[in-house]
C-alpha cells in the first residue's frame, strides 16, 4: 500500500464542506482538520503508483474551495 500525505489549503468558509467532500474520494482514508499553515490534511492509501496522480489530480480539484496543496509520498513507516 502507498501512503500519501496531502496536505491542503482551503477558504475558510468552506473547510467543512471540503474536508466531507474530500473523505468520500476513494482512496482518501482519512482527513484532518489542523492549526497552522495549513487546514487540512488527507492520507491518501492506493495500490499504484498511478492511482496517487488520478486521486490528487483528477479528484481533488473538483472539491469546492480547495486552493492549494502540497503533495508527500511517505517511503517508510516507523512506529
């Protein structure tokens, strides 16, 4: 399984809607809302590589009030 973490900018009034929206993506295994620089963060779980390409750059510009994001392909886990 590849992990992808992506994390998101979004207008403000449109966070929840967007975080919902971003949940019902397939391969979106789940979405945080957090503090900071950022608003949110989806992880993103596919079998190929080219399934990361189709759900970020196909899927996610469709979610309303998305306005930047920044892509992270995990190579490890440690826990």
């Amino acid at each position: 399984m590849i992990t992808t973490i992506v994390l998101i900018r979004a207008q403000p009034a449109l966070i929840p809607q967007a975080a919902m929206k971003l949940a019902g993506i397939d391969g979106v295994s789940a979405v945080y809302s957090v503090s900071g620089e950022w608003d949110l963060v989806a992880i993103v779980k596919v079998e190929r590589y080219e399934q990361i390409a189709e759900v970020i750059t196909e899927h996610f510009p469709l979610v309303p009030g998305l306005e930047r994001t920044q892509t992270l392909t995990a190579f490890r886990a440690y826990s």
